[in-house]
C-alpha cells in the first residue's frame, strides 16, 4: 500500500467525524470548531510546503502537514478572532470552490481569494449568523469529500476533495456532491439555529413571574 493510499484512508474517516461535529455543533462548540478549521488550513499549507521542499517525498509533506495543522490549531484558538475570520475565509473558499468544481470547471484563484476575504471580514462583523453558516457548509463539504473517498470516487475524478481537481468535467458525480454538499448545509444551519432557539425559550420561561 503506497502513502497516498493509506494517508486517504486516514483522511476520509476524520473528514466526515471533523465535518459532522463542525456541520451540526460547529456554533456550540467554537474552540473545538476554530481548532479543526486551524488544524486543517495548517495541515493544507504545510502540505503543499512540504512537498514544495521535497517533490514526491509524501513523507516529508505529512510531517510538515502535523507540525503546520497542530500551530494552526493552537493560534486560532488562542487568537480567537484571527480564528473567527480564518473560519469565515475557508467557508467563502469552499464555497466558491465547490461551486465551480461540482459543475466540473476550475475555481479561478483570484475568485477564490475574493470569497475568502469577502467571507471573513463578514465573519467578523457578523459573527453568530456566519459562524453558523461557515461551520454548517464548512463541515458539509468535509462530510461529502469523506463520503466520496468511501465509495471509491478517485480524488481527482471527483469534486469537493482536498486534493486539486484536474479533471475538466467531473460528469453526474459533480452534480450529486454539490447537491448533497448543499443539502447537508442546510440541514446543520437549520440544526444549530434550532438548538440555539432551545436554550432562549428555556431562560426565557425561568424568568416568567409565576
């Protein structure tokens, strides 16, 4: 079993337990929440780096990967609002992104660095309301591309992975991730607002005179 191999098979399953937490508790659990996004987005870039050191040498590349994902993590829950717009920046990313890509076309990066700024400065503005939509389809997406390695779609036949995606049309698939993508987004914004909503009621009925 070569490295690619074995570090998808790693990857899939934290992907979709990391998404479904994020998807439908991401509001409720902030730090855990910031601390996956800085895991991921350190993990992501000391990947890329790591190969860009050592081309080809996946070992390399996984080692910087932990090093960069564990300072990640450390800094977005310490610098909480650095966190805040981090999580906004990779939710407008993945939107962006997965929007193109599920029609089989490539995100330009000018467009992908436009949604990331554009999401995380309204992150930061608007932090509950985009926290919740940013942790919904944040998580969303982390869940699809899980799936999508567990029914044996190849990273880059398929949209919506952390892998590039070089194919020019990913055909039917695209369209059922993206679909499934949205949904999945939806239902954790309609999840974390319910959940919200529980507490509220349940304070406000304490403090009713009886």
């Amino acid at each position: 079993m070569n490295n690619d191999v074995w570090i998808g098979q790693i990857a899939a399953p934290v992907a979709v337990i990391a998404g479904l937490l994020a998807c439908f508790w991401g509001y409720r659990l902030l730090k855990v929440t910031l601390a996956i996004v800085g895991l991921l987005a350190g993990a992501a870039g000391g990947w890329e780096f790591g190969l860009s050191l050592a081309p080809g040498n996946t070992g390399i590349a996984l080692a910087c990967a932990l090093i960069c994902g564990l300072l990640g993590a450390i800094l977005c829950v310490w610098l909480f609002f650095f966190g805040i717009f981090l999580l906004g920046a990779s939710a407008g990313a993945i939107i962006a992104a997965g929007l193109f890509e599920g029609t089989g076309h490539q995100a330009p990066p000018l467009l992908l660095l436009v949604f990331a700024v554009i999401f995380g400065v309204l992150a930061l503005v608007l932090q509950k309301f985009m926290i919740i939509v940013s942790t919904a389809f944040g998580g969303s997406y982390l869940i699809t591309a899980g799936i999508l390695h567990f029914v044996g779609a190849a990273p880059k036949a398929a949209p919506l992975w952390f892998d590039r995606v070089s194919s020019p049309s990913a055909g039917a698939l695209g369209y059922v991730a993206l679909a499934l993508w949205f949904v999945l987004g939806l239902l954790g914004i309609r999840f974390q607002y319910a959940g919200r909503r529980g507490p509220d009621n349940a304070s406000r009925q304490e403090t009713q005179p009886t």
